[in-house]
C-alpha cells in the first residue's frame, strides 16, 4: 500500500474575491460558440426614402449601396458570402414605415 501526500496549504488565502471572480469566469469555460447559417448569401435590409419629398436622397442612398455592395461582391463577397440588399420604400412616411419591419 502506497501512501498519500498530506494536502498541502494553499500558497494565498481563499478570498471572498477570488472565489467570485471564478464563479464569474465559470460560464465561459463550459460556453459552446454558436455560429449564424453561414452558407448563403448576407442579407441586408434597408428601409428608406425611395418616393416623397426625400425620395431622390432615398434613391440615391440606395443606388450608393447597389453600387458599394457590388463592388465587394464582385470581389468574392465578404468571406465568399455575396451581399443580398433588400429594399423597402417608406416614403419618409411614419405609417409606411411601421409595415416595413415585417418585411425583413
């Protein structure tokens, strides 16, 4: 038979502190990273004002986006993904506006 080392005393004191900080800490050790669907396109919506008084501002926010995303997606797309733009015209109007969150 074999005998065992006696426990030997901790180098510092346990601390109110510390044991927190490790109970703290425990979550993320045992945390599994989650990853989105990454294997079609990014899908980007937008809501803005294609039509009424700000509608040429909308349309050429939405053109500059066309434009820029195509740019990217032209080059391969972020991480190979290409970019998908989405659009809703809520006409610089509140009650258009409300709808359009469904939309995405």
């Amino acid at each position: 038979m074999t005998r065992q080392a006696a426990p030997q005393p901790l180098d510092t004191p346990l601390t109110r502190r510390s044991v927190l900080g490790a109970l703290a800490a425990l979550p993320a050790a045992f945390h599994a990273p989650t990853r989105a669907d990454d294997t079609g396109p990014l899908k980007i919506a937008q809501s803005t004002a294609l039509s009424g008084p700000l509608g040429e501002l909308g349309q050429a926010m939405h053109q500059g986006a066309k434009a820029g995303f195509a740019a990217i997606n032209a080059k391969g797309g972020v991480n190979g993904r290409l970019i998908e733009l989405t659009v809703a015209d809520d006409g610089y109007d509140v009650k258009r506006a409300g709808p359009c969150e469904g939309f995405y």
